[in-house]
C-alpha cells in the first residue's frame, strides 16, 4: 500500500462533518454550527470534557480519562499553584509590560538562568506561533536572507509566516519557494549513519536556497522531530548541521514549543541533548500550563537589529498574569522535580514498552527521551509497513480503555506520547495494559 | 516647522535607554537588561505598577492614576466578576478546542448575537495580531488576490505579516509594494467633503494595486481610525468605498480590537456607526478584559475556502478559561450597561473638552465617540500647527496630576482618551481639570 499522509490519519479520527452525524448530539451540532469547517474536533464521536485534575481528565458522561495527549497542562491539569498564582494576580493587577512591575522581572530573569548567557533577552508573546514568526523575521533580518529549512513534516505555527514553513498544515497549498525540507532524522530516511546522512541533507537544501537566490535565514527544528514522529536519537546530530547553517549565513532556531521545559527527561530543553547552542530559542504550550504565554530568548545584538527596522510590542505578552503562571510552572517543577521524574517514569515507561515490542511484532519501534515518546505500529506482514489504520484503531481502542492518545509522523503510524510530566509508574502501567488490550482485541500476531 | 512623526512622539514619551538613565532604578535596570531593544517602557521615568481597580491603577510608590489610557481592562480593572469566572474555570478545565465543552458553545452564541447572521462562523484565537493575520489570508483566498488598502497611520498587530500592513511599526522599514495607504478621513486631508474624497483615494489605490498587479484581497480599517487619530465621523464614510472594494473583488475587513466592544456608545460595535456589514470582523483587546482572547467572525463559506487548503488550530484559542473570561466580559456589559454609560460619560466628557476648547486655542479639535476621544493641540500661532512638543508635555503635565494617557495620529499630537467604560461623572471631571490645570501651566493663550 502507498502510505497514508498525516493529514488523513488525523481525519480518521476525527469528526467530520460531511461524513459524520452531528444532530445526534446536540453540543456537536451547536459546535459545527459555531465554528464550521475550522472546527478541529478529536474522535468521529467526541468526547465532551468538563474537568480535569493531574493525569486525568473527566468527560460529561462521568468516564474519566488518563490523558497521554496533552503536553500544554505539563504540571498537571488544573494544578492547585498555578490556580492560584493566576486567580491571586488576575485580582489585583493585569496589564500590559509599558509599565514596570516586579513579576516580569523575577520571571524573566528565573527563565533566562535556564539558558545560556548568550541569550540574554526575551521577547514574550501569547503564542508558540507568535514566537516563531517573530524568530523568522529576526532571522531574516540578521542573516539579510530570506530561505528557511525546515523537516517534512514540521509544524511551526499558524500565522502566515510559520503556516508557510509547516508542510504538515499545508493541505492543498503548494510549499513555497523559499522552504526546503530535509527529512527527519531516521534510519528510513538515512540508515544506520543518520548523523551523515542529515547533515548532507541539510547541506544540499542550503545549496537549494542558493541556487533558488533566496540564501540561507534559518534552519528550524524542535530537537525531537515531534510531528515528524519523535525522533530523538542520534544525540550528535545537530551539531554538524548547525555548523554548515552559520558557515552559510544562517541562524538555528530552536522551536522548543513541544520539547522543552523538563519533558524530555535529560534535560531542560531538548536542544541541549544535542549539547549545541542555538541563536534563538523559541518556546510556548507548557509554559503557563495552558495560561497562553510563549515567548523566545535571543541575543540581545540580533534583536536591537530587529528593533531598527520594527516596533514590536505585544499588547498581552509577559503581563503579571501571564507571568504568574510560568512562575507558578517554573516553581512547581522545581519542587516536585518533574524533570527527574519525567526521566525516571519515560525510562519505565520505555522499559515495559519495549517488552511490549518483543511480544508483538506490529510495534516496530519505541523511541524518545523522557515523557516525550512515539510508538511506531506496522503492518505485520514479511516487510513492516506503516499502519495508519492500525494506529487509528489502536487509537480508538485506546479510548474506549479510557486514554487519550494521538498520532504523528510522516505516515500518521507513530503512537504520540506526551502526558502530563507528573505521570506515576501506576498511571504508565495502566497505558501499558490498555495498549497491550487494545493490540490483542486487534488480533495479536506474536513473534 | 516639520511635523514630527508619532513614532517619535512616542519616543519623546518612552524610556530610552540609550538617553535615559536605568542606574538609578534597579528594577528600571533589570528591565533592560531583560528585555533589551524590544522593551518599551510609557515616561522617561517609567510607572512601577502593582495594583489597578476599576479606573484606577496604583504605583509602587502609592500613587494612584486615573487610567485614561488603557481600553484593555475595559469593563473596569481586576473586575470581580471576571477574576471569579476565570479563577473557577481554570481550577476546573483549562484545554484546547478538540474536546466538546460549553463553555465555547455558550459563548460563541452569545458573541454571535451581537453581529450580522452572514458572519456565521467563528475562529477563537489569543490575539488581535493573530485574527488579523487569518483575515489577510481568508481574504486572500476569496479574492484570490494579495492587495492591501490601509491608512497612512493604522495599526493591525505584530506578525510579519500584519505588520506589512501596519504603517505605524515601520521603522526603517519601507512599505511592501502590496500594500497602499489612504489618508484618514480628516477635513486635513479631503477638506469638508470627507466621504468624498476618501472614497476617491479608496478608487485611486484599488487601481494602484491593479497596475501593480496585486489586485485587490482586502481594504482593512477599524472604524474610527484609532492610530490615526480617531476620526469618528462622518459615519456615512465608508459604504461608498466599501462598494468600490466589493466591484473590485476585495474584502472588508472591520479591525474592531480597538473600537469593538461598545466603547464608541452609541454602537456595539465600530462599524455599525457606518451602517455597513463586514465580510470579516476581528476582535480582540477589551474581549476578555486582559485575559490573552481575541477571534474573528467571517461567513462560514470564506472559511471553509480557507480550510480547504490549510490547516488551522490555536492551542490556546477559544479554550474554556478563555471562554469564560469573555463570557464575564459580555455579562457585566449587559448588567452594568457598559455601552450607554460610554455614551453618557463619553458626551458629558465631550462638552466639557468643548468648552475648554473653546477657551484654549491650541486645543484645536475634540473628535470621538463614546469613551473613544481625540483632542487635537497645536501651536497657537497664525496658523494652527500640530505640535507634538505639546502633547508631550501635557502627557507628562498629567501623569503629575495623576492621569494617564497617550498620543496618537499622523502627527503625534492627538491625545488619545480611552478609559475603562465603567468611568464615572467624576471621574470624567477630575480628567478635565486636570488636563486645564496642565494646559493652563504650559503658559496659556486664551481666545
């Protein structure tokens, strides 16, 4: 079979409504009503949520879900601190960062002690997109070009600046010119020499943008491929690409929306499994545990540049509100060290996940860092062959055994892991005998 | 002499940190330090603020200003009512849109209400910057064409692409080629036939675009011209120019962050002063008080021609926390009657500047509507001369006598009132006063 694009696993599961019903359900009816054809509903019959708490989220119907979806609430759905550091502040000041005031500050300073020395000023906004346009205009600008390199299946964001460097949000629209993808960083696409075969990658897409007279702005990449699939290994692959990125002109933006702050277990943020530097950093989603706040750090030299052609300001970015809830996250993760127990409980979970592998030949991968990993599910026949299907029915099984679970990847076969960072060993293990269910309802093919 | 640009209006008005000195105060120095070239800080001596409460905000030092200024919190600082929705939302289900939940059902039909039954669709985003980037594209789309028609001064938001079409944020920067500028309406600029001769520079920059051959995607303005220095009427302005965009094939984009949300009194929303109906209207600012929601209404044909070759999700857009910020907003609109009292106070407020106009010449005009107010100051010689130097001394004149408040128009001296709508008589009073105190201490000249 001709593999599946992303895209249409995506659809399988969720609602559609030129295929779906929606008059049975009058929430959802109201829903398409409201929002129409921009409307992004999970599952072809819905789950409406009403609360959530930890791992857990609860449905109307009263079913209570663990949720190995959602990366945003990263400390834990609804967690009592930031509740209250945001209801405490949202009472007595909300206002854009024209005035000074004491959060920002501790804030920022508390984040920057995170990064390197380097990157010694921040600009926040509301939105991981946000950020990443604003990265790709300092880019443009410090660089005096205007291509970027992006992988196959990336996503960056939904403004019209970073929607044109995401393949995976371009349905009919063709890429434009000025993107060039390499592929993520796998033993498909490269074999068992990925670092060479990436860098070589990356090394003729900058000659692409030469020729194509754009030259070279930036490369951007989340360190862990997540909607190419989560490919976080090999550990030495960005350095070599990063060099022949500078050498050319160009600036490494490191998109830490998805990785970053703690999931990946050895580290804070996921470029530094990578022990490189990059002239931008990006970051959203986790960082107010789902208050919108997102931002980047940049070298203050490359934004005063930035700064001589543009006024910038963002009338909501890093106001006390905003800055409360990543102080709250930031605090929150320190004192019940979920990095280490991202690490400690990704590792169990990765243990038991790979017996699973042994057991079952349709897992043809477990891979990742931390809480941040991607299960690859094949069809088992003589060769492996990527099973959007499978993955859709797994995906289905897996929420009638009460988890929520999505795909990614470029065949929209790679299972998606990203619960919340203080997921026990108890809450991994009814994942795993709920997977190990739903594959042997789906007869099991043993090795 | 020259008339001064508002950029440096604003700067006269700003922190500088390469004139001003941070050393004295630290959390000034920290500032910098932290946020670089991109910080922008209102007086050279900027505010530390730590509290705010209906239309009052106060400083470290115990100052309390009346907020002339801030059209955000827009149904009164920290609102009770607002902080109680958001708290209790957030401790109970803080998620994205790919779950059913009422909360965005409830309030996308409440929203929806007060708009025409042709803008049927909703997207839910966190910024104004964000909606104006989607309408670009969706209009784009329609039209199939890339043309942009914006005024001389306007402001639309911050990604690469709004701020193409946002004057006012370029520095250096020259204007892209696809976007063309009209004057605003102003008796400056067209003499006393205003709607005339705007629709002519309306028809005259259609047909640049044509030559260039960019055609037309969309004239995008909010209604009363808010950074060009609010410019109310005549409110039979804009049909004319509006047929011409649609005879061309272009699209009406009513950029309501600044004046939606009844604030111009005698209308919910800014365009409805014009009797015209958009094909696209955004929102943002006032919508939910502070809290990071702003969103766009269109016809739910235009979106489901966009989604066709996108993909579009927010992550934070339209989530319950969100929803329920907003819902608080539109609810204490209702219970304290938030539009008439902006009228009411906005025409109390509006004969009072009259009169004082009337006693100072260099007050040359008082233009709004509602709590949207622009005053005019020039020099007082022969020939009235926009002077910027005075407005920046009466920015500075109030902010002693405890008022805050800034500037605005293509020449940087309108002064630009926009209070929360809960202002009172009082209030109103203690504005004027102060603002005769400050004139009548900046040597007065009397008519």
């Amino acid at each position: 079979m001709s593999p599946t694009q992303p895209r249409q696993i995506l659809d399988m599961n969720a609602f559609n409504p030129s295929r779906d019903r929606a008059g049975e359900n009058p929430l959802l009816e109201r829903h398409h009503h409201n929002f129409g054809a921009a409307s992004v509903l999970f599952y072809r019959d819905p789950i409406e949520m009403v609360s959530a708490s930890g791992c857990w989220m609860e449905a109307a119907d009263g079913t209570r879900y663990l949720d190995f979806y959602n990366n945003v609430p990263s400390v834990g759905h609804c967690h009592p601190r930031v509740v209250e550091a945001v209801s405490c502040q949202l009472a007595r000041l909300n206002i854009h960062t024209r005035y000074l005031n004491q959060c920002i500050e501790t804030y920022a300073e508390r984040l920057k002690a995170t990064l390197s020395r380097t990157l010694d000023n921040l600009v926040m906004t509301c939105t991981g997109s946000e950020a990443n346009d604003l990265a790709l205009r300092i880019a443009a600008l410090k660089s005096g070009n205007r291509g970027v390199i992006v992988t196959e299946n990336a996503y960056h964001g939904n403004t019209e600046a970073v929607t044109a460097i995401s393949p995976s949000a371009l349905k009919r629209a063709p890429l434009s010119p000025h993107v060039v993808t390499v592929p993520a960083p796998s033993v498909d696409a490269f074999g068992s020499d990925i670092t060479t075969g990436f860098t070589t990658a990356v090394k003729q897409a900058i000659e692409t943008l030469r020729k194509r007279g754009y030259g070279l702005a930036a490369f951007i990449c989340d360190a862990i491929f997540s909607s190419d699939g989560i490919h976080a290994d090999p550990t030495d692959l960005l350095k070599p690409s990063i060099a022949a990125v500078h050498a050319a002109g160009g600036i490494y933006i490191a998109d830490e929306v998805q990785p970053g702050f703690g999931r990946t277990g050895d580290a804070y943020w996921g470029f530094e499994r990578h022990t490189v530097t990059p002239d931008i950093v990006t970051m959203g989603k986790p960082m107010g545990n789902g208050f919108p706040l997102a931002g980047l750090a940049v070298n203050a030299d490359a934004l005063a540049c930035f700064c001589e052609e543009y006024g910038y300001f963002n009338t909501f970015g890093g106001n006390p509100v905003a800055c409360a809830a990543g102080q709250a996250v930031l605090e929150v993760m320190e004192e019940e060290q979920l990095q280490a127990n991202a690490q400690h409980i990704g590792a169990h979970l990765g243990t038991r996940l790979e017996a699973l592998r042994h057991y079952d030949r349709r897992i043809t991968a477990v891979r990742g860092a931390g809480l941040f990993i991607g299960i690859d599910l094949c069809h088992s026949g003589e060769t492996a062959t990527p099973s959007p299907e499978l993955t859709s029915a797994v995906i289905n099984g897996l929420r009638e055994r009460r988890v929520l679970i999505g795909a990614a990847g470029r065949f929209g076969n790679t299972l998606k892991i990203r619960p919340p960072l203080c997921l026990d060993e108890q809450e991994a293990d009814f994942f795993v005998e709920a997977l190990s269910d739903t594959l042997a309802s789906l007869s099991v093919k043993s090795r």
